[in-house]
C-alpha cells in the first residue's frame, strides 16, 4: 500500500469500527429492539462499496494490483463464498477463514481486506443471508 491506499484503508476501517460503536451510543428505544438499527444498514452499506472501490481502483493504479490479481481476487471470493455454505449454522466454525488469513498474508492487507468484504458480500446473496447485519460483518 503507498499514498492515498493507506488513507483509504484506513477510512473503510474506521467507518467499520464507526459501524460497530454505534449502536452502544445511541437510544433504540422506540420499536422493535431487534431491529432498532436496521434503517442504519443500509447507509453503512453506501459508505462501505465506494470505499471497497477506491481501494481497488488505487491499488490498480499504483501497480499493486494487475488483470491476474483481479482475476484472482474474483476467484478466491467465489471459493470463500462456496465456503460459507456448509458451515451455516454450524456452532460457529466458519472455514472461510482458512482462506481469508493466508491470502491477505500473502498478497497483501487491501487484497485481504477487499477479499473478505467481497466474500462475505457474495456468500451473503448465495445463502439468503442479506440483511441489515450485512454491512456490519463487510
């Protein structure tokens, strides 16, 4: 990562850090306390997408990133999103990370960072599992 990726990854971590503190903050007292913060999702979920963007476009552009490492980065997320079917409600083993941990170790932290977003924005649309709680785990 150099210049600007550095920056961005560091605003689509804190907007997911932003994401998790919220609700500790906030009175969700009127309603149903199991949904008090659904209507916060989907804004999460603008804010997160053109960030995931950014961090792709900039590392294309720096020469961190070639056709081959999006091609890859496509694959490993299919792979990681085929993953999370069987493991669905299974006392929360998750193999998916298996294959998130060494691929950001290897090809580095936004590759990781973007795998795993993008993993579980695809297994989320496999499994059914698109809900307000979507943008919190991306």
């Amino acid at each position: 990562l150099r210049g600007t990726g550095w920056l961005l990854l560091t605003i689509c971590s804190a907007v997911g850090v932003a994401a998790f503190v919220w609700p500790f903050f906030t009175d969700a007292t009127g309603g149903d306390p199991n949904v008090a913060h659904a209507a916060d999702a989907p804004w999460i979920f603008v804010l997160l997408l053109p960030l995931l963007l950014a961090i792709i476009l900039r590392e294309v552009a720096d020469g961190g990133l070639d056709a081959k490492a999006i091609a890859l980065l496509g694959v490993l997320a299919a792979c990681g999103a085929a993953l999370r079917i069987p493991s669905v409600g299974a006392t929360g083993f998750e193999p998916i990370f298996f294959l998130l941990l060494p691929a950001g170790r290897v090809f580095g932290r936004a590759f990781g960072f973007v795998l795993g977003a993008i993993t579980l924005f695809a297994s989320a649309l496999i499994t059914g599992g698109v809900g307000p709680w979507l943008p919190f785990q991306m």
